[in-house]
C-alpha cells in the first residue's frame, strides 16, 4: 500500500433523513496517521457524517472506501472491524465499572459462554495503557476519575480494539491546560503507530494549532480542506459561516462608573483565595484563566450556591450574606451556568415555563395564584426582545437550537432585573451568528447600566464584549488587563504560560 | 493527575470500606447478633441458625433473582405473582393430571421463565417503564390466579414434592436434631451461581454494563434487548424455584400465601447496597439484606416481642440504613485548586 | 436548511411521547375521553340501563376512595418521586379518628359534646398526616435517598404502628352523624363525591397556576436546573408529601363514612392502583408532567370498566386484571402511535 492511498476517502456520499438533507456530496478523505481537524458550526451534518463512517447510518448515497477498498453496507459492528472508533464527547465509559474493565469491555462481546479472564482483561488494559505512556489504577471506579483520566480511558479503549481511525468530539472541552498537552501527546503516540485521529471542535484556535489538515464544512457540505498552515481562525469563521465576523474592541474606561459590587478577600478552602475587584455600573468584566482555575467556585459564591469563608461582598454599599442562591437573586445577582444543557434550561418543559422560573413566586396574586395573561405576556415579551425564534411559547426548549435555548436562559435571569449578572462561559456549543447574538445582548446590557461579570475560555470573546479582564491562576487573580492596550495573542501567552 | 489516582488508591483501605454499604451491613449485624445473643436465649444455637436459614430461604432466592434485575437497571416487582403463579400451576398439573415429577418441576420453571420474559417484552418492545409494567403484569398475574383458582389451596400434593429432603443431620449437645434440607441447600446453590454468574460470565458483566450506562452499552455493541429478556427471565426462574420451593416447605400450594412479600424483598437487595438505578450492587450484600431482616425479626420472636412490632422494626432499620449509606457514600469533594493538584476543576 | 430537532431520549420511549403529547397540549386528554365514550357504550350494549342515573350513583359512591387516594399519589408522581406510604397513612389517620370518636363519645353525650369530640378527631387525623408528611418530606429532601426507599420505610413504619396498636382489629364505633354524612347527597351527588371533586379541583389548581405546583413539575424534570434556577427545592419536596399526605387526610374521612370502621388492613391493594390509575391518565412516571383532569379521567375509565363486568357477575380480581391489561393496552398504542402517524423514522439517531 502506496503512502498515496488514504485511510479514509468518501466520494459523493449523501444522507437524506426524510426530507432533511443532513449530508450533500461530501468528497473527503483522511490519511493514515494524520491529524484532521473537523469543524462547522451546529447542525452543519459533523456528527452525521461521523455517526455514517461508524456504520450507525446508510448512507443515501456515494460510497465510502477504506484502504481503497469500498465497504458498504456498513452496520457498527463492521466499522468497528475495520478499525473505526468513535469517542462522543459523553465517552460512553461505564461508571460504574473498573478502568480494566471499561478499558477490555470488547472482551465480554467475544466470549459468551466462555468465563471472563480477569487477568487478560487487566493484561490487555496495562498494555495499551503502556503504549499510550500512562499509568492509572486499573481497580479504580470510573465515575471516581477525572475528566481527563476518563478521556484516557476511552482511547485506550478504542485502542484494543484496534482501532485505525478514531474520530474524537470536542475531546479538549473540559480539559486544563496541560491535560490538553498530555492529550496532545498521547495523539502523537497514536501517530506515530500510524492511527489517524479525526477531532471535531469549536475551539478554533486549538484547531489551528493541533491539526495538520482542517475540514470546514456547512450546511450538509464540505467547504474545503486546507493544510492548517494556511488558514487561521478567522479564516475559519467566515468559511464556517459566510460571514466576515470581525471583533472590534469595546473597552471603554469605566472607571469613573459607580461601584456596584465590591468584593475583598474572598476566601474559599481549596477553591479560591484573596479574591479582591470592584465591578462597576455598566462594566463589563471578563475573568479569563485555564479550566480549573477557581473562576466558576468563585461565581458560585458570589451567587450564593456556596459559602465564602473569608472576605466579603457588597452589593451597591450594603453588606450581602447569601445563605442560598434565593438570597442572590433577591439582592439582584444572576448567574447563568456553564452547564446549559443540565443546569441552564429545563428541556422538557415549555419555553414559558422555563423563563418564568426564577420570577414566578413574585408574580403570584393574593391567592398565591400566577394569572395567566401575566404568565403568557412575560414569555411573549422575552420571546421577542431576545429574538427567540420560536411560533409558541409553549413549545418545549429541546425543540430550540443551542443558541435559542441560551437566549431562554437569559431571559429567564434577565427576567429578575438583576443588577449583577454574571455569564459563565455563555456561548459553548453556540454557533457563531448567535454568539455574536449574545455579545449584542451583552452589549445592550452594560448599556442599561446592568454590571455584567463574563467568564470565558475563548480571548477573542473577551477581547469582543469586556472593559476589562481579570486573570485568574490556581484560585487567585494574577492579573488584569484591558483589551486594546495589549493584544490578544500576549493576553493569550499570559493565560497559557 | 497521576498522583490522584495514587492519592485515590492508597487514600487507605479504611476509606474505601467506609463507602461501601456491604461494610455498613456487616457492623450492623454484628451489633444486631451480638445484642440478641445476649438478651434471647437460644438465639445463637446452631439448631436456630439453620431453622432461621429455612425459613428466608424462599425469599433469598428470589431476592438474588431480583438483584440480577436491578443490577441490569431495571427493576421488577412481579415476582412473587410469578413465583405463585408458577407453584399453583405446578401443583395442578401434579394432582389434576398427575404428570410425574421431571415435567411437573420442568412446566413450573418454564412457567417463570416465560413470565419472566414477558416482562422483558413489555420493557423492551412495548417501551413501558419497568415499574410500571411490572405493578400492571403483577396486577394481572395474581388476579388471574385467584380469580382461576377460587382462592383455594391445593393441599393433596404429591409426596415426592413435599417430603423432606435432608441432606445433613446431626444431633446436637442439648439434644436437638439440626438438618440442612432442600430449601437450604437450594439457597446456597443459587447464591453461589448467582454470584459467580454476575462476576465471572460475560453476560453478568455485561448487565452490569448495560445498569452503568445503556446507551454506551448499545454503543459497545451489546444487545439490549437480549440482556434484559436473559435478566428478567432469570428472576421469573429463580421465582419458580422459589414458589416450588415454598410449596414443598408448607406441603400445599396457597394462591395468597407470597401476596405483599415483594416489599420485603426488594428492602433487603436495597439494603444490602444494589441500587435502583442499575449497575451496582453485589450478590454477598444482598445476602446480607437478608441475614439482617431475618435476624432481626428471629431474634424479635425469640425475646418473645409480638410480630407485629417488627413490621416497625423494619420500617425504621430501611429509613436508617439507607440514609446513613446514602450520605456516607457521597464523595462529597471540592475542587482541589489551589492545593496545587489539578483536579476536576 | 432545517435543523434536525434535538431528541434527549432519557433511555425510555414513552416519557419522549409523553413529553412531546404535552408539548402540543390540545389532544393530550383526547384518547382517554374516547376511550371512556366507548366503554361506556360498549357496556350498554350488553348491559340494559348500564349508561343510568343508577349506575352513575353507584359509581359516584364508589370513586372517592381511589379517587382521592389516586390523587395523593399524582402529587410526588409528578416530582420524580413516589409515596408508597399513602395507604398506610390514611389507614392510621382514619384509626386515629375512629380511636377518639370511640373512647370519647358514649351513648348518652350530649349531641353538643359528641360534636365537640368529632372536631377533635378530626384536628387530630389532620395534624397525624401533616406530621407524617412532614417527616417524609424532610427525610427525601435532605437524605437524598429514593422517594421509593423512604416511602417503603415510612410504610412499614406506620402499617406497623397501626397492626401492634390494634393488633390487626378493626375499630368501629363511628356515631351515626358520621355514617350519615357517607350515605347524604346533595341534588343526588353524594357529598363523598363533591369532596373528591373539590379536592380535585384544588390540586389542579395548585399544580398548574402556583408556583409551588410549577415548582413540582420541574423539579420532577431536571432537580438540579430548579435548584440552580433558584427553587427552594427542599421547601417544595417537603410541601409536595405534606400535600400527598394531607390529601390521605380527606380519603381517611371518606373511609370512615363509607365503612363506618377503620382498621390496618383496609384498601391495602389499592396501592398499585393507584400508580396505575395516574399513569393512565398521563402522568409521567418519570416526573415533571401530569394534570388531575387526566388522573380523574382515568380513575372514570377504571370505574366503569370495574361497574361494567360487576354487573356481568365477574368477580373483583377479573377486574383488576382488565385494569392492569389496560394500563399495558394503553402504553401499546401510545408506543405505536408516531409508526402509525408515520410522523418519525423508527429510531432518530438509528443507533442500535
């Protein structure tokens, strides 16, 4: 086999879900062992495509060849023979089992009658971990390890199974820094052994950093492939979305703006520590730093959910002690969670429902009763000042796209007038024309004189919306900046040192 | 990272039993046993312990048939309709048509089998809860064997199915005769089965994959399907056992007799640590379960405590056990930032 | 190009239908209704008089037990939750009553004093069940440990309270006023009935127009995101078993007056009708749907279904088994309904 043939090559494959065109003609091909970045905005067919390569779908049309040989119909298992792995980002790791056994499960498939061999299971499960440059204790309970030791788990899994491609969603988003070097490293393992490993993720300029070859797609097509060398992330962007999306910078000097919460020498054990900053009337405040450096601990507190040990804070002069994220709320500070999907929004139930949540109790009448023409005109009235694109506000919010659903939430926070608001990383797993949605809304916000604190990985999103960004390291703020008097890239080495 | 997992691993024996609710179990009854052999008299003889291991023999098989299914996420409370079903079933075709042993036990075990795997249908391909289908299928079951069976007891079972089996007596010092019968040595066989079934055989592992995580089970490449109809078809078997069993203890079959014994049953698997929803739990803590509620309500009758304060006595040791190993098994960790480690962050 | 919708399956089909049945409200209760109309008719093919005030009398009688017992089951039902306690609750309250109107009022008290002890009693039953509630509120709000272990404990608990008490006997000795007030109607509607009405109505409207009943629902969907929404989430589970169990409060008063006696024992096997009888009119077994119109909708259908083969002859465990078919004849066609629809390809994600 010529160095010529790739792994994986799709020639005009289709899929069609009923009337939906979810795949149109998608010529492509992976290489063995190289690095392939995947990426494309929600709902531009990424995870179709992935889900037709394992077998999971047929595909309407076009063929599908590996090693230059044509393989369908191709069902899971098959794929899976011929080497195709996928990692979906929930890892599909079994909690409640050992790392051996996650690790060997392939082992129970084979054997049906036969006895399990416990040790060739852990024998199997220490070589591949070897191979891969790990140690971890193959007795652990996977539901004790963390995100990465999970992540870990997973490849080694794919790994016994021989896998000669494997396709990985979003693996980086909830790793540290050096988690994501280690990830990087074992992929580099996986190269070397010649597996291609085919990542799909929103980080753009991870994208550009880790692969060597980038795949744009949209609307069900494929844009283009190019060697990363020769795109960047804003390349990226505008081909993702057909729109030239340029961040200019709004830092404005607010200094002169009333204070309006004051917090000094927040203290917290193990999670944060002398945590001092003023946030202003109108400010928009970024706290940047790596995953894991204590800034949701620290939006937790301030939102009451936790309890600080040490130091205070002072709402508009007046000394806060928040026994509950209720006390919060009443004092005017919104806390929108990271976590959209299970702490964000309610899925199965309506649209109305979910944004009168955290205001419904003051909306009773005498009788304790919520009327309902007070009920509907709060949801009619969200709906159309944050554009949520939606015929009914008695439509469940899992009907909604990703970025509908986030406007949901702030409605619902925004719905409490808070004074206080704060956006834990708001626009994960948004596509791009609705963040920039929700920079406008973020915008409008600091206009109205609300104070906003937004949490969030992405610098160019800092360098978009803030008047100021805070670093934090390990539990304590390490630094500040304001864009415009240094640039993103700098902002970005600080961060990443 | 590396040495969280060392730090989890060697952060000492100790902690990790404190987690597990086998552990909780065992100290419990040994203050249990402890204090009644000092307060009954007779309570630790050899010749109660046996009489006591008779006795809940019926209900630890069931209760290991119903360990498998909760294991495997679900969860079933038909059983002792099926056991009853089953045994009456049996005791017809034994006296009305007079078949001979082999097929009577063949026809009663196929019986739960089958019941067993109807509730697998309803769950899998009907896509009914499993406490719902199972409240509906016991519903019917036992309603249809009263309304069939008049209410009546078969009592002219045939002596092959009622005389005592003994595989073991002996006499002790005071003069008893101790006797290991069927039922109990029926009990340690499924036990040991049942155990080394769920931890040895692939298919055991893969229910305990398929209660961990279904969708990542699917994914692996198991039949869900055929995972639950192997799961619920093996407690309608064990409740066969179980009903057979109990009609060769009393010598006749009474519709009514397992009617509200599901509660009892399902309390011992809980307690002795399986969880509801699915993957967890072991077959010596189940048995454990048991061993405590059968103690308890031995050491209660021998210090002459009427039966009907044990029904408290139950109550109370459900509520307090399952809260003390619901919060002793939380994690309950922060963030270990600032302690240098990086962690879940 | 259209987005393919977003399809959480929680691992069990029939929640997704339900859901999706909630979502376009109208056409919800629709089935149970038809369902109803067409038992109806079909026993008055071979029932003469089935569909008469007569029969409608006799059912309005009957109903309130489960009625109401089904009720304080569909309130922790639509929390995610469960209170396997409710017979035993409303066993010993109804006890309690009967215990002090028994020891307190002879044959020769004055009406005014034998009026006075009924007040009593009943202070007294309302107090048991709010204790009751208030205790298991508090244990599946702050424990964390399955509504369903709980509640199987408290079970036991008060069933075993109530059997060493009155070491399995009935008590009787209710004064006639009481045994009257079973047997009164108002316009031919037993007061019973109008009971069960009005606390339909009421939890209805707790349920769906407070934030308290909204509170329920959601937290029976996601109990994290309430929390995080800032719901009292503690607050509302400990309010939903108070609700649970006072509602036990008023099917213990409908027990004394339609049995004149209260014992331990009584109604034990209408536990699982209970949970049946609230699925069937659509709660979500999972949590976070459920109206008491479709609850009662459904108890009607059970109703009638058990008049109906009365009047044949058939024996009561006959009934209940046609109860349970049902429930799974129900859940069938709820799962073949979008195949038959056409309105979904067999499994979206085709994963299998």
């Amino acid at each position: 086999m010529s160095d010529d043939v790739p792994f994986l090559r799709l020639t005009g494959l289709s899929k069609r879900f009923g009337g939906v065109r979810a795949l149109e003609e998608i010529d492509w091909d992976v290489r063995p062992g190289e690095i392939h970045c995947l990426v494309g905005e929600n709902g531009c067919g990424k995870s179709t495509l992935i889900k037709t390569v394992a077998g999971v779908h047929p595909p309407s049309a076009g063929t599908i060849e590996i090693e230059g040989k044509p393989v369908l119909p191709l069902d899971p298992a098959g794929a899976k023979a011929l080497g195709i792995q996928v990692i979906f980002q929930d890892l599909s790791l079994f909690p409640n089992l050992s790392v051996a056994e996650n690790i060997a499960v392939e082992n129970h498939l084979d054997r049906l009658l036969k006895p399990v061999s416990w040790k060739r299971m852990r024998e199997s499960a220490s070589a591949v971990l070897a191979r891969l440059g790990f140690t971890l204790d193959l007795d652990l309970v996977v539901s004790d390890l963390s995100v990465a030791e999970r992540q870990i788990v997973a490849i080694a899994r794919g790994l016994v199974a021989e896998a000669r491609l494997i396709f990985m969603d979003e693996p980086t988003a909830s790793l540290t820094r050096t988690e994501v070097d280690r990830l990087l490293g074992i992929v580099g393992r996986l190269k070397a052994d010649g597996i291609a490993v085919v990542f799909v993720s929103h980080r753009l300029d991870e994208v550009v950093e880790i692969a060597e070859r980038v795949t744009v797609m949209r609307d069900g097509r494929k844009v283009g492939t190019w060697p990363a060398d020769q795109v960047n992330e804003k390349r990226i962007a505008h081909l993702m979305t057909g729109l030239d999306i340029d961040h200019s910078i709004v830092a404005r000097d607010m200094g002169k703006a009333e204070p309006v919460l004051e917090v000094s020498g927040l203290s917290r054990r193990g999670e944060f520590a002398d945590i001092d900053f003023t946030l202003r009337r109108g400010e928009v405040l970024g706290i940047s730093g790596l995953l894991g450096s204590g800034r949701t601990e620290l939006a937790l507190t301030l939102f009451g959910m936790h309890r600080a040990e040490h130091g205070s804070i002072r709402l508009e002069g007046r000394q806060l002690a928040l026994r509950s994220n209720r006390d919060a709320v009443r004092a005017g500070i919104a806390y929108v969670s990271e976590d959209r999907l299970s702490l964000g929004v309610i899925l199965q139930q309506s649209i109305g429902d979910n944004i009168m949540l955290a205001v419904m109790r003051g909306m009773a009448n005498r009788l304790g009763l919520i009327p309902g023409n007070a009920r509907r005109q709060l949801a009619d009235d969200w709906v159309r000042r944050l554009a949520i694109k939606v015929p009914s506000a008695d439509r469940a919010v899992q009907t909604l796209s990703g970025g509908n659903q986030q406007r949901v939430v702030l409605a619902k926070w925004l719905a409490t007038r808070p004074k206080v608001l704060i956006l834990d990383s708001p626009t994960v797993g948004v596509d791009i024309k609705n963040k920039q949605g929700i920079y406008d809304v973020v915008a409008d916000l600091a206009r109205q004189g609300v104070a906003v604190i937004l949490i969030s990985d992405e610098v160019s999103e800092l360098f978009a919306t803030c008047d100021r960004i805070l670093h934090m390291r390990a539990g304590r703020i390490v630094g500040e900046a304001v864009p415009g008097e240094i640039t993103e890239a700098n902002m970005k080495e600080r961060i990443y040192a | 990272m590396h040495e969280d997992s060392q730090m989890a691993a060697g952060s000492s024996f100790l902690v990790q039993l404190r987690r597990r609710p086998e552990a909780w179990l065992l100290a419990v009854i040994a203050v249990v046993v402890i204090v009644f052999s000092l307060t009954a008299r007779d309570f630790l003889t050899l010749a109660n312990i046996i009489d006591l291991l008779e006795t809940y023999s019926v209900q630890a098989i069931m209760a290991m048939g119903l360990f498998v299914v909760l294991v495997s996420g679900g969860i079933d409370i038909s059983f002792a309709a099926t056991a009853s079903v089953a045994q009456y079933c049996a005791a017809l075709l034994a006296t009305q048509l007079g078949f001979p042993a082999p097929v009577v036990i063949l026809c009663g075990l196929a019986i739960g089998v089958a019941l067993g795997c109807l509730n697998a249908l309803l769950v899998h391909y009907v896509r009914i809860t499993s406490i719902i289908a199972t409240i509906a299928m016991m519903s019917v079951s036992f309603s249809l064997l009263m309304y069939f069976s008049g209410g009546k007891s078969i009592y002219t079972l045939p002596d092959w199915w009622t005389n005592r089996v003994v595989f073991w007596r002996m006499e002790t010092a005071s003069g008893d005769i101790v006797r290991v019968t069927l039922p109990i040595v029926a009990m340690a066989v499924v036990t040991l089965f049942t155990w080394a079934w769920m931890t040895r055989s692939s298919v055991g592992r893969q229910l305990y994959a398929m209660g961990g995580n279904a969708e990542a089970a699917r994914r692996v490449g198991m039949n869900i399907g055929r995972l639950q109809f192997v799961a619920y078809g093996y407690l309608g078997l064990m409740a066969a056992i179980a009903g057979l069993l109990q009609a060769h203890r009393v010598g006749e079959s009474v519709p009514n007799a397992m009617y509200n014994t599901e509660l009892a049953v399902l309390s011992a698997a809980v307690l002795g640590g399986a969880s509801l929803t699915g993957g967890i739990g072991t077959v010596p803590g189940v048995l454990l379960g048991i061993v405590l509620l059968a103690v308890l309500q031995n050491g209660l009758n021998l210090l002459g405590v009427s039966s009907y304060f044990f029904q408290i006595v139950i109550g109370v040791t459900i509520l307090v056990s399952t809260s003390i190993t619901v919060i002793s098994s939380r994690p309950g960790r922060r963030h270990r930032i600032i302690a240098g480690a990086p962690s879940n962050g | 190009m259209a987005e393919p919708p977003l399809l959480y399956n929680l691992n069990n089909g029939l929640s997704d239908l339900m859901t999706r049945m909630k979502a376009g409200i109208p056409g919800a209760h629709t089935g149970l209704v038809v369902l109803l109309v067409l038992l109806v008719a079909g026993f008055s093919l071979f029932i003469p008089n089935f569909a008469s005030v007569g029969t409608l009398q006799s059912f309005m009688y009957q109903l309130p037990l489960l009625g109401l017992l089904s009720l304080a089951m569909m309130a922790p039902l639509i929390t995610g939750g469960l209170n396997l306690a409710i017979i035993a609750t409303t066993n010993q309250c109804a006890l309690l009553m009967a215990f002090i109107m028994q020891s307190l009022i002879t044959p020769d008290s004055s009406a005014g004093s034998a009026a006075a002890v009924i007040v009593l009693a009943l202070v007294a039953g309302l107090a048991l069940c709010l204790l009751i509630g208030l205790a298991t509120g508090t244990l599946i709000a702050y424990t964390g440990v399955h509504p369903i272990l709980i509640t199987l404990g408290t079970k036991s608990l008060i069933d075993g309270i109530s059997i060493y008490l009155t070491r399995g006997m009935a008590l009787s000795g209710i004064p006639d006023g009481f045994a009257r007030i079973g047997t009164m109607t108002i316009v031919g509607v037993p007061l019973i009935f109008l009971l069960l009405i009005v606390v339909a109505v009421i939890v209805s409207i707790i349920l769906r127009r407070t934030a308290f009943g909204v509170a329920c629902a959601m937290i029976g969907s996601n109990i994290e995101a309430a929390r995080y929404s800032a719901i009292d989430t503690r607050r509302v589970l400990v309010g939903v078993y108070v609700m649970s169990s006072l509602i036990c409060f008023f099917a213990a008063l409908v027990m004394l007056a339609t049995f004149n006696s209260a014992s331990a024992d009584y109604a034990q096997s209408y536990l699982l009708v209970t949970i049946l009888a609230a699925v069937l009119g659509g709660v979500d077994p999972f949590g976070g749907f459920g109206t008491a119109g479709g609850l009662m909708l459904a108890l009607a259908i059970l109703q009638v279904i058990s008049s109906g083969f009365n009047q044949f002859g058939l024996s009561n465990y006959l009934t209940v088994a046609i109860w349970g078919g049902t429930l799974i004849f129900v859940a069938m066609a709820q799962t073949a309904r979008p195949y038959l629809m056409g309105l979904l390809p067999s499994r979206f994600d085709g994963s299998k």
